[in-house]
C-alpha cells in the first residue's frame, strides 16, 4: 500500500466514476485502474463494487476509506510543517538575557514577533551576561542579548543599538551639578557596581577606570543594573551605566555625562545579538534578522 494508491483510492470514492476520477487526477483510466487492483489484492478485499453503468463503495471500502483520508491528512500536515519550518514562520528560538534587558526596548520587539510569527516559540532564559557565552557554544541558547560582543569564528555579534555610558550619582552630590565630567574626578569616590565576574562589560568598566589612573573604590557589588541604580540613589556610592536605564530612576539619581575616556577605550553599554556561526536554524535567522531590523528601525 503506498500513497499513490490510497490517493486514487479517495478520489475514486469521491467520485464514483473511473472517467471523472482519471480526469482529477490527470491520469488516464487503465492506470487508475491498475493502481486499484493492486490494492485490493494487496488488501484481499474488494473496495468498489464496479458494473457497466456505475461503480459502488463496498463495505470494505467505506471501512478503508476514513483510514485513507487520515493518512492522507496527515501527510499533508507534515508537508505544510516542515515547509513552515523551512520558511521559519515555526520553530522554537532560546534567547539569553540579563534582566536589565527587560527593561530596556527589548520586550516591545518580542511583542511585535510574536504577533507577527505566532508559530515561532521564543523562550527567554535571564541569566549572568558572564554565562551567555558558554551557554552560546554549548547550544543550551541559540542567541544572545549582550552588552559584550566577543567575535570569533564560533560566534558572530551585531551591534544593535547604541547605549553610551554615564555617570549615575546620588541627589545631593557635589557633581550633581555638572553636565559633562571626565572619568578621573571619581577618583576618590565609593563605586556601586556589577560583580566582576559575572560581567564581561563590568570588567571593561573597572579596566577604563584603571587605564585612568584609578582603581575603582567598589563599596558595593550586585548582580543588575536596576540594584545599581537603587543603590545610588540610597546614597552608597556613584556609578558607570547604559544611559537608557538611568531613565528608570529619573529623579531619584542624578545623570551626568562623560568626557570620551570611555569612548576612546571602546567602553560603551552598547548592546549586540550574538550567535553561533553554525547555527542555520531557519526560526532563529529569520528572529535574528527581525531583530536587527526592528533596532534599525528604532535608532532612523
């Protein structure tokens, strides 16, 4: 029994006549006909009962005939699933993130996916920035959002907005007042930052600091930006942060902007997608090009 058969089989069953059969299935008669013998013979049973005038679904062929239509059904799901998945309209994409993402653009985008791809499951997996890398190569993610951008020839980031660094300081600060102020006057102040370890853009920071002639004075280390910035506005200490998540605590911190030491080291809160160079998965492409777009259309 193949598929062949089975779809002459129906179409013989809908129509009930060899001629306008043969005619559906651009086929001529002695085919069709061939096709039905063999699988009578192959069932042992006869499917129609045929006479000059007219042909007849025996019983054996009414109880063959839901059975054929399933299989036929089904069939042509799989052919429509594994074409939608081809197309990347299905499929399942696993992008890491910090939680300060969220916070961000970023959830307005995955809104606009997911009405626009509602086939495609995007699961969101918060962790360290720190682990997205090895998660990356591992294959336990598939992209990543990250302030980092390692390139090599097992990954590839895109730059997807830009996010300059500022200085967030306590109300109240004697540089409260100053708009533009150069890394070197925060010599002698209290840090709050992100864990060393658990950032790679942390690190770039505590390194710009150091290139400046200081060591930063860490009083107090977290895990996100969101702590950092409650914790300025508590009055601990000063920090170095992306300038769209300052807004978060507008009125509660002071903003003030930096005088290019940062810039000039390619120290920045920008943020990347990154993915491993071998992953084709046409549902994670088609989500990263929707990204990109999406952010460029964002920043014209």
């Amino acid at each position: 029994m193949d598929l062949r058969q089975l779809r002459y089989f129906t179409v013989l069953a809908s129509e009930l006549s060899f001629t306008r059969a043969a005619q559906k299935l651009h086929v001529s008669q002695p085919p069709l006909s061939y096709q039905i013998a063999n699988l009578e013979a192959e069932l042992g049973a006869r499917l129609f009962h045929r006479t000059s005038r007219s042909v007849e679904l025996s019983e054996a062929g009414k109880a063959l005939l839901p059975h054929a239509r399933a299989v036929l059904e089904r069939i042509e799901d799989a052919r429509s699933h594994v074409r939608r998945v081809a197309e990347g309209v299905e499929g399942r994409v696993q992008v890491g993130l910090a939680g300060s993402h969220f916070l961000g653009p970023f959830p307005s985008f995955i809104k606009q996916f997911r009405e626009r791809r509602p086939g495609v499951e995007v699961v969101l997996q918060e962790m360290r920035p720190a682990d997205h890398v090895h998660a990356l190569r591992e294959g336990q993610l598939d992209l990543s959002v990250s302030r980092s951008a390692p390139s090599d020839g097992e990954l590839a980031s895109t730059l997807l907005w830009r996010d300059p660094l500022v200085c967030a300081l306590p109300l109240g600060h004697a540089l409260a007042g100053r708009k533009r102020i150069r890394l070197a006057e925060l010599k002698h102040e209290d840090f709050v930052f992100l864990r060393l370890e658990s950032s790679a853009f942390a690190q770039s920071v505590f390194d710009a600091c150091v290139q400046s002639g200081f060591a930063p004075r860490i009083v107090q280390q977290v895990v996100e930006i969101p702590a950092v910035l409650n914790l300025v506005a508590a009055g601990l200490g000063v920090s170095l942060v992306p300038a769209s998540l300052v807004r978060m605590r507008e009125g509660a911190v002071v903003l003030c902007q930096l005088k290019g030491e940062l810039q000039a080291a390619g120290v920045s809160g920008d943020v990347y997608l990154l993915r491993r160079t071998d992953n084709n998965s046409p549902a994670v492409l088609e989500f990263a090009e929707a990204l990109r777009e999406w952010a460029r259309s964002q920043s014209a």
